[in-house]
C-alpha cells in the first residue's frame, strides 16, 4: 500500500494542477471574474512545486509523470493565462478602433509555452537549470495583472491597451523558447555559496511582496532573469579564466 501512494502521489498532485487550471478556465468565462483565474494560477504553481518537491523526496520518477505534468502545465500555464490575456482584450475600450481580431493574439501563449515545454523534456542541458522562461513564470506573471489592477485600477490604461499587450504578448513568447539560461529554484542542498542567487532572489522577493503585494510580481520575474544571467555569466567567466 504504502509503495502504491509512493508511486502515485507526486501524479495525484500533477492533476490536482491540472484541474484548478481547468476550473480557472470555466470560471474566467462563466463567472466574468479574472480574479479567480489568477488564484486558480497561483493555486497551480503550488501543485506544480509540490508534485515536484514529491517526486524528489520519495525517489518516484517516471516517464508517465514527466509528460503528465507537462500536459497539465500546458493547460494551467499556457491555456489559462491566454484566456485571460484574451479578456483583457476584449475589455479594453481601444479595441473597436483596432481590430476585431487581434485578441486572438493571445492564444499565441499556449502555442510557445507548448514548444517550451516539449524543448525542456527533450533537452538535457535542463535537468539543473532552465533555457528559456519556466511556463509557471510566465504564468504568475500574466496571472498577477487582474489582481495589480484591483490594487491599482489606474494602471488599466496599460492594461488594456490592445498595443501594450501584443508587444507583451511577443515578448514573453519570445522568451519562452529564448537560449536563455535562467537558474532554477530547485535546491539540491543547502550549501550558501551555491545557492546564493536562489537565496538572494527569494529574500528580495519577500521584502518586494510584503510591502508591494501583487504589484512585485513583475519586479521579481525581472530580478530572476537578471540575477541568472549575472550567475551563468560569472560562472562562463571563471571556467573561462
């Protein structure tokens, strides 16, 4: 029994993701409410963390839960934060004098965010860090948007413009699929001198988030880009020199 639970929990989790994002999904259409996509987001990524955290802890690994939690990240972190790009298309006052079509920009989203994750299982340079922006990144960012527009309503004049949010929109695509190192927040031990860029990334998302709320989120997807590329730098830098 206790060997089944083993085998099956980090899977269990991996669907547990899978729903909220399903339901994140119903609910942005049926409800009207982004708010609930962008909790039913967060919701995921900590499903996501803990199916991982899971596999690692109870040695359960399998190709079965490696393509399931690709397939559910597809759909919490690539279709339901479309969505909500797409609603904030559609409730931008700009959008009549633009094109009736160019909300389906949006679904360009889950398009790169399914090259990323079909790179990242087929790419062994990622088993200790990341080519390319994490698809739960990119996801809590997006996912942030509803809520920093409820902390501040004037920032929907950025929001919603139709403009704003395609360039947005080809940016994060692009870095997606981007050859761009980023660390991964994984931590194999707890030596601080190997983990100083994870430490330092989270202590100063900690102080970002207490006193900025959901308005951090950007700021600190910024600082993670950051702060890896100033680490794979010093580290090409020294194996160089």
């Amino acid at each position: 029994m206790k060997k089944r639970v083993r085998k099956h929990l980090p899977n269990f989790i991996t669907c547990a993701n899978l729903f909220s994002g399903c339901i994140g999904i119903v609910l942005t259409f049926t409800a009207d409410n982004l708010i609930f996509a962008s909790y039913a987001i967060f919701l995921s990524a900590i499903f996501d963390f803990f199916d991982g955290l899971a596999s690692r802890v109870l040695q359960s690994y399998s190709g079965i839960g490696k393509d399931l939690d690709s397939l559910a990240d597809m759909v919490s972190f690539g279709v339901l934060p479309s969505v909500i790009l797409y609603e904030f298309f559609q409730q931008g006052p700009q959008l009549g004098i633009v094109s009736e079509y160019l909300p389906f920009v949006a679904f360009l989203i889950p398009v790169f965010s399914a090259l990323r994750l079909a790179k990242f299982n087929n790419d062994t340079r990622q088993a200790e860090s990341f080519i390319g922006l994490p698809t739960p990144a990119n996801a809590i960012l997006i996912g942030s948007f509803p809520l920093i527009l409820q902390q501040i309503p004037n920032v929907g004049e950025i929001l919603f413009n139709p403009y704003m949010l395609t360039v947005f929109i080809l940016v994060m695509c692009a870095l997606l699929v981007a050859e761009l190192p980023l660390m991964s927040l994984k931590f194999k031990n707890r030596d601080f001198n190997k983990n100083i860029y994870r430490y330092l990334l989270l202590l100063l998302s900690a102080i970002l988030i207490l006193f900025f709320k959901f308005a951090a989120v950007p700021v600190v997807i910024i600082f993670y880009i950051t702060l890896s590329l100033i680490q794979f730098k010093l580290a090409n830098d020294k194996v160089s020199g």
